[in-house]
C-alpha cells in the first residue's frame, strides 16, 4: 500500500497543473493529498473553485472535497490487481506451453517417408 502511495506521489508531483485539473475534475477531488503539499512545492493543485459546487452540493462553508488520493486508491488498487492477474495467466501459459514442448519434442512422424539413399539404415549398396 505504501508503495502505491508513493508511485501516486510521484507522478503527481511530475504532472503539470492542466493534468492534475483534469484528474480532479474526474474524480471530482481537490488535491493530492494534504500532509505531502506542506512539504514539496510540487504537491501543489490548481485552485478547486469549480470542483467545489460538485463535491459539496449544499452551499455549507464547512464542507470540503476528499483528496484525490482518497479516490484513487480504489482504482490503483484495481490496476495492480489486473496487472498481477495478467501476468499470472500469461506465467501458467508459459509452463503449460514449457511441458508441452518437453512431452512432445521427439516424437517422429510415423508417415515421414525416410530419406534411404541419403542416409542408408542397413545393407544398402550403391
């Protein structure tokens, strides 16, 4: 979970303004996350004057929106999930195709019509 945090940590604090004001108006948040923007200057968001009216819908001077990070942790959560399942199913397609080939890689084809005067097997004169 840490190491979530901190890759979401860093990639906010390496986009520029128009993306994070993207970000929060999808996800309708106001900030990354407040205990990081005191410390790093570009933890820093663009103002939340018109994401406000959609997290707080009754004009209350106390209400405030969550922070993004908040709301993205149940989709970071849901692409490193999918990213892991993936990568399981194409490891077990991997060994299933591994045992294959080991199991199957010497047989001969019995219709195969064998080259006899190339490589003579037994008594062959010229």
């Amino acid at each position: 979970m840490e190491q979530q945090e901190q890759l979401a940590q860093q990639g906010w604090g390496n986009v520029d303004n128009t993306t994070k004001m993207e970000v929060q108006q999808v996800f309708v948040c106001c900030g990354f996350d407040a205990k990081y923007e005191q410390d790093n200057p570009k933890m820093g968001h663009p103002s939340c004057d018109s994401i406000i009216p959609k997290c707080c819908p009754n004009p209350d001077p106390v209400c405030q929106c969550q922070t993004c990070m908040n709301k993205l942790q149940t989709t970071i959560d849901y692409a490193f999930k999918l990213c892991g399942w993936i990568g399981l199913f194409f490891s077990f397609t991997e060994i299933v195709g591994v045992v294959l080939t080991r199991r199957y890689r010497n047989q001969t084809d019995p219709d195969e019509k064998m080259a006899t005067a190339i490589f003579p097997r037994k008594n062959f004169t010229y």
